[in-house]
C-alpha cells in the first residue's frame, strides 16, 4: 500500500498526487501520441471518435454527477457546436476562431435554456432538456438557410496556422488536445469554490443555499460550462463525420451520453473516459456478434437501442460507481492482498438527482 | 446591544399559524435557547431567519439591518450560520470539503480565474484552507479530514456539521437541536463545544433544544414557545418554573 505524508496545503491541490500517477499519466500519454504510427487509419478514427465522446462525457459529467442535474439534451448541445463550426468555416473563418465560437454559441444556448429551466429539478428538468433537444432537433431540420436541412451540409477541412487538419489522423490529435484541455479546465473547476458549490448543490441544496450559494447562478454556471464543452466537442464532432445531417443529433444519441455518465461512475472525472470507451466501442462489439446471433434476434431493428437502454438500466440497479468504480475495487484488492474486505466499499447510494422526486 | 431582533413575526401555512406575532431580541455575546413542545414552531422560527420562509408579517433585524427581504443565499455573507434539525451535510463529500464549502461566502474569485486556476484563486484555495484548519483544530476533527460523510457515525456528523457553520466565521450562530440522537456523554461534550464558541470565538448564539439539561448548562436566556406564541421568556430556571411551561410539556391546553 502507498501513504501519503502531506507537508503543505499545496499537494491537496496539485493535479497529480504523488511521482507514480505522473508516470502512469506521462507513459499513458506517450502511448497515445504514438498509435496513429502504429494502428491503421480504421481504428485511429475510432480512437479520435472516443476522444469526442468521452470530451461530450466529461461536460455531461460535470452537469449529472457533480452538479446532481439530469439533461437529455445534450445532442443538442453538440449539434449546435457542429453547425456552428461548419457553417462559420463555409463563410471563410479561420478555424481558430471557429472553435472557440462553436463552444460559446453552445454555451449561450446553455444559459439560454437554462434560465427557464433550472427551477425545476429531477424528472421535470430532464423532460425539459429533452422536449429542448427536439426542438433544436428541428430546427436543424427547418432551417434550410443557414443548415442545408436534409440535403445535410459538407463539413470544410479546417486549417490551423496554414496547416489542413486532415484524415483520421488529424481529427485524433486535434480531439486528443481538446479533451485533455477540457480535462483540464474541469480539474480546476472541481478544485475551486465553483467546483464545491456544485457537489453542495447535489448533496443538499436547502445547505448550499444556507452556505451562501445562489443556487439559480451556479446550476446556471454548470450548465453554461458543461454546455460549451460540448460544443467544442460538436465541432470535433463535424470533422469525423464530415457531413452534418440534422437527425444525427437526436435524443437516441442523447441517451449515449447518458449513458457514458452512469456506465462511466457518476461524480469522477476517469468515469466519463471509461465510459465513453464502452459507448464507442459497444455498437462495434454488437456488430460483430450481431453476425452469431439467430436472424430473429440479430436482425432485430432497434437492437442497439434496446442494449443501451438494458445497460444503462443494469448499470444504475447493480454497479452505481460505475466502471471506474469497479476498477477501484480490483485495484484496492491487489493493492491490500490478502486484506482486502468487501465492506471498504460499502454500497453508497448513488446520486442522480432524478431520483429524489419530491 | 441587541445582535438580533424579531418584532412581530408571524407565518402561517395553510390554516396553521406555525408562528404567531413572536417579538425576542438577542444580545451579543449570548446564548439564546428557544424551547417548546414538537410543532410548536421552532424549526419554523430558523426557517425564517433563514430566509427559507417568507413571514406573513413581521421584521427581522440583523446588525443594525433589516434583513427580512434578504434572499436566502446573502444570509450566510451576513455572517448567520446555522445547523439543520435533521444533519444536512454534503453526504458523498469528504469532512475537508464539507468544510471549504463553508467558506463559500468569503469566497472571491471569477469564474474565469478558476477555470483556469490562477495563481490568485490557488492563494485564495490555501488561505481558506488555513482558516478550515483552524476549525478542524478547534473541534479536534483531524481524524476524519479525509473520511466521506456517509462513512461517519452520527455523534461525529453532528460536530462536522457545528464545524461547517463555523468556518462562515458567523456573528450569530444557529442550532437547531445540537443534542438530538446524541447520548448523555456526547451532549455534554457538545455543551462544551457551546461555552467554547461563546467565550474563546464570541459567536453569539441562538438554539433550539429539547434537553434542559443542556439548555440549563449553556444558556443565558430561554423562550418557551407553544401553538406558535410565546408562553415565556427569561432565565433557565425562570422559566422552567413557570405553570404555563410546565402545562404545555405536560400536554394540558395552554
Ligand atoms: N413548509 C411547511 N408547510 C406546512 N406546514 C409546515 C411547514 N413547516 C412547518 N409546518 C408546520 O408548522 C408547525 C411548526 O413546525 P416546526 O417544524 O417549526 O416545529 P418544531 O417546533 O421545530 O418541532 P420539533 O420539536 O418537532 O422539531 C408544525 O405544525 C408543522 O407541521
Ligand atoms: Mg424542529
């Protein structure tokens, strides 16, 4: 077993805690600069599309499993990065700009909904985000003048300081990048007042108001941040499928991300890469086992759907901590051998605040 | 001097007058102790100090300041803290973060500055630490810092709890019953956490107990309330002696 002996105040708000998680990090980050070298160009687009998700997965895990808010919205959310991006580089933006912008218009749609909204809490908040989600769905659709509505929209190549962002290549590294800075910004939120203020509105938000935090501006703030990076994600999002159609951002991709969360582990930050992993790489393992399976069964419509929504089910009946929770506990049980006992994890309920209907 | 003044206050919900026309004033410095059968509206009296309830009528006046229209969230800012009847602690959160929360009020930073963690708002993050550590010393947490509140028994919540209202660094401190699930031994430890906090912090202090053992140990002043109204006002022993207080816990009409 590792002890910790903390001299100063300081290493309680270092990024990395002690010299073996900066090896892990640093070999782990090593691994994946080199992989477009080594995997070919199938598997490295997969790659870049876990990055996007799992970048979709830490804002959406922020929201659920810090913030104890519940969206069903979020394709919107990424859909209004993804046009806003492709639409501003048709018009000649340099994609620096672009970028940025696809995460604030996000982020203002964010704010926007969330005002109204965010009174409300559980069920009704989720019926909310998700009856928000159709309608940008639609008006994705409607809006033929500006998104090509169902002629869809082909996406440019974008270009950083002259150099084209090509191929699955490209879109990897560019995604592997803005997933570690959003890590980043969420690392640094979840250490400041921001950062608490949320967990207190999860755990109680009578105590959080008698604490001083203004309930409405933080869930407000939450979902403005966790709204923009989706937006960025969204623009990742254009450049791997390099053609926008209005209905590829609708409440069954919603339900993905969601899912990301709660398979992930509600309330870490690890969770929503773990889980993002499993939500990509699932429909290829349905896929493959698809061809084994009696016709009847394998071709089913709506089967991945229907699996998503069974796991996402099991998950929150049978493993609330999630993958990463679970990864936790083999660790510790290697760690402490041959100590380890069962109770050191005693079943915490989990604490999706839909659940708590009042 | 007065710290803090009730004139008038009356709430009613529905049908109920849960609190009915109570006037009480509370000086600095002391130990106020609000007692009175279930129901008879205590909790409700803290819920509008609060800012939780909106009085039907009535004012509240803090620090020289009228703070009856206050919104709930500035009250802390203020410098009013309190505890909850039933433990409101941030559950899947550890005793150290528990207790930043508490510092919430003092903090200063924009939302800019800590999503990118600037050298002012890592100052800002090791000062309050230094001040929740004063806390933690002071209450003898330290075993627990890094312990999840689920994971801790309830006596030891209870003082997490006294510990967090604390770390707003309060003029006036609310408790809304300090003792209840804690045994004979715990409830005298709490007592003196109380005297504490009066005598080496000088935080002014306004409870509401059911234990007259406890109430008899710490507190100056005493309000007897029943159906919402006030039945007595005065020292311990006053007002455990007097027949209205004695018919109200015996349970004969008022
Ligand atoms: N939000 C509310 N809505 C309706 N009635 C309420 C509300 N809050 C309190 N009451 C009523 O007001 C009365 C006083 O309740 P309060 O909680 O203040 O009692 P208390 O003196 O704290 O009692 P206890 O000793 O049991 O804690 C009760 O009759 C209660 O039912
Ligand atoms: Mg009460």
């Amino acid at each position: 077993m590792r002890y910790l002996f903390k001299t100063r105040y300081q290493q309680d708000l270092a990024l990395m805690r002690h010299g073996g998680d900066r090896m892990s990090y640093g070999l782990l980050l090593v691994v994946l600069l080199l992989i477009p070298a080594v995997l070919g160009e199938f598997y490295v687009g997969e790659l870049g599309a876990v990055f996007i998700f799992a970048i979709t997965g830490v804002a959406l895990m922020l929201l659920i499993g810090y913030t104890g808010l519940v969206s069903l919205g979020h394709a919107a959310f990424l859909g209004i990065g993804a046009y806003t991006n492709a639409v501003l580089l048709e018009k000649g933006v340099p994609f620096v700009i672009t970028l940025p912008a696809s995460g604030a218009t996000a982020a203002l749609a964010g704010i926007a909904i969330g005002i109204p909204t965010l009174r409300m809490s559980g069920l009704y908040l989720a019926i909310a985000t998700l009856a928000f989600g159709s309608i940008v769905g639609t008006v994705f659709q409607k809006w033929t003048a500006v998104t090509g509505g169902f002629d869809g929209f082909a996406v440019p190549t974008p270009t950083i300081f002259g150099f084209p962002i090509e191929g699955a290549t490209g879109v990897y590294y560019l995604s592997l990048a803005v997933l570690l800075f959003v890590l980043w910004i969420s690392v640094n939120l979840l250490r400041s007042p921001i950062g608490r203020a949320m967990v207190a509105i999860r755990d109680s938000e009578v105590s959080a108001q008698s604490m001083g935090i203004n309930l409405s501006l933080y869930k407000t703030i939450a979902f403005a941040v966790s709204a923009g990076m989706t937006g960025l994600s969204g623009a990742l999002f254009a450049h791997y499928v390099r053609f926008l159609a209005p209905d590829s951002f609708d409440i069954l991709l919603s339900i993905q991300f969601v899912t990301i969360v709660f398979v992930g582990g509600l309330g870490s930050l690890h969770g929503a890469i773990f889980g993002a992993l499993f939500v990509r790489l699932l429909p290829q393992a349905i896929a493959i086992v698809r061809d084994y399976l009696p016709s009847a069964i394998g071709r089913m419509p709506g089967l991945e759907p229907s699996i998503f929504g069974l796991i996402l089910v099991l998950c929150i009946l049978f493993e609330p901590a999630g993958i990463y929770g679970r990864w936790q506990k083999v660790k510790l049980y290697f760690n402490s051998f041959p100590m380890y006992r069962r109770t050191s994890f005693r079943r915490q309920r989990a604490y999706a605040r839909s659940e708590r209907l009042r | 001097m007065s710290l803090f003044a009730a004139q008038e206050l009356a709430v009613r919900f529905g049908g109920i007058k849960a609190v009915d026309s109570v006037s009480f004033e509370v000086r600095q410095g002391e130990v106020f102790a609000i007692i009175g059968p279930n129901g008879a509206g205590k909790t409700t009296i803290f819920n509008l100090i609060s800012r939780i309830y909106n009085p039907t009528s009535g004012r509240l006046m803090f620090d020289g300041q009228d703070i009856t229209t206050v919104p709930p969230y500035r009250i802390a800012g203020l410098g009013i803290a309190r505890t909850f009847q039933n433990i409101e602690l941030f559950s899947n959160a550890s005793v150290l973060q528990n207790l930043l929360i508490g510092r919430h009020c003092h903090a200063r930073a924009s939302v800019g500055s800590q999503l990118l963690f600037l050298p002012s708002t890592r100052r800002a993050e090791v000062s309050h630490r230094e001040k929740v550590e004063d806390v933690i010393a002071f209450l003898e947490l330290e075993r627990y810092r890094d312990t999840l509140i689920a994971n801790l028994p309830y006596g030891v919540r209870k003082i997490v709890e006294l510990g967090r209202a604390l770390c707003i660094e309060p003029k006036l401190l609310l408790l809304d019953e300090p003792s209840s699930g804690l045994n004979v031994e715990e409830t005298e430890v709490m007592g003196f956490w109380i005297e504490d906090i009066k005598k080496d912090l000088g935080i002014t202090v306004i409870m509401v107990e059911h234990d007259m053992s406890l109430v008899s140990m710490v507190s100056d002043r005493v309000m007897a309330l029943n159906y919402g109204r006030v039945l007595a006002m005065g020292t311990p022993a006053e007002v455990q002696g007097n027949p209205d207080v004695i018919r109200a816990y015996i349970g004969g009409e008022a």
